[in-house]
C-alpha cells in the first residue's frame, strides 16, 4: 500500500472515532492531552501509542514490533501490520484506546 492510499485509510480510522480528528498536512497525527497518540509516518507506516501491557500483547497477537519515524524508536508506540489494514473496526478500536491512554496521562 502506498502513502496515499494508507493516509485514506488513516482518515477512515479517524473519522470513525469519537472525541478526536487528525490533524498535520505533511506530518500526519492525533493528539489529545499534550500527548501524540497515532501517527502516520513517512514511510506510510501506521504507528498506535498503548500502555505498555497492551502494546506487549498486541505486538504478540499481531506479530509486529515497535514503531519507527524518522528513523527513531517512538516510546510506547507499535507499528501496526498491513495484514490489519482490512480490519477497520479493530483499528478504530484500538485508536480509541489509546486516544483513552494518553487521556489517564497527566496533562502536558
């Protein structure tokens, strides 16, 4: 999948959600509390925040790993695969969550 094409899929997700949008033009995100939430990278890659019990787990059930943008590691950020990139329901949930988490994190 190109960028073009995983932005539409981007704004998909996010418009599907509730309590937040996207935002940036070139640099492509969600925010809420001060904190990034979701990003999606140059590379066309789909990167989701999650409390470090979640992200173990999802990087497990999804056999993925950590999340890279500009060539660094993000903190607390997992790189979602391509294989959900047919799974919208499962992808507004998870955007939900995190929206959720960097919601329970002391305000920036």
């Amino acid at each position: 999948m190109n960028w073009d094409e995983t932005l539409k899929l981007y704004d998909g997700i996010t418009n599907a959600c509730h309590g937040f949008e996207r935002k940036g033009k070139k640099m492509i995100y969600t925010s809420s509390n001060g904190y990034m939430f979701t990003l999606l990278n140059k590379a066309g890659e789909i990167g989701i925040r999650l409390p470090k019990e979640k992200a173990a787990k999802f990087m497990e059930e999804h056999n993925t790993g950590y999340y890279y943008s500009y060539g660094a590691k993000m903190k607390d950020y997992v790189l979602v695969p391509e294989s959900l990139y047919t799974e919208k329901a499962l992808l507004v949930n998870y955007f939900e969550q995190s929206f959720d988490y960097v919601n329970s994190l002391p305000s920036k």
